[in-house]
C-alpha cells in the first residue's frame, strides 16, 4: 500500500544548496524542500518568492518533495499608458 502524502501550498522563502529550499506553507509552518526528479529533468527555475505545491510525507512533517511550480499573479497586462496616442 502507498505511503499517504498532503499536499500543501507555499512559497520559497531561501535557496539552499543541492536542489532544496526552505518553504513558508499557507498555514505559516516553514519546511524544507526539495526538488522532483521531474521539475529536475525538465530544467524548471525554482526563485525565491515563487509559489510551489509541495508534497508531504505525514510521518515526517518537516521535509517535502517539490512537485508543481505555480504560474506568477503579477502579470501586469494593463494597456494603460498614453504615450502611443499621437
């Protein structure tokens, strides 16, 4: 039978070296993270402040498995300059 894992979201708060992070939850625990073999091969920039979904093990709530990069929220796609007009 497979080990049960939440998933959480947060943000990196740190890099650390080797692939791994320290992460701040939504419910403001903070943990270590590290990267998937699949964000790994697929050559995806983790930043500090990037929000991630993070996959932990409920016997040991202090580590958890990187597994999804979720898109920005600050896209500014405002058109809402005047200087075009002439």
């Amino acid at each position: 039978m497979k080990e049960e894992k939440s998933i959480h979201e947060g943000f990196i708060t740190e890099s650390l070296p080797n692939g791994m992070f320290r992460v701040r939850l939504d419910n403001e625990d903070v943990i270590l993270g590290y990267i998937s073999g699949k964000i790994r091969l697929s050559c995806i920039r983790i930043l500090p402040g990037d929000r991630v979904k993070i996959e932990v093990s409920r016997y040991d709530s202090t580590k958890g498995r990187i597994i999804y990069r979720l898109p920005n929220d600050d896209s500014d796609d405002s058109d809402d300059s005047d200087d075009s007009k002439d």
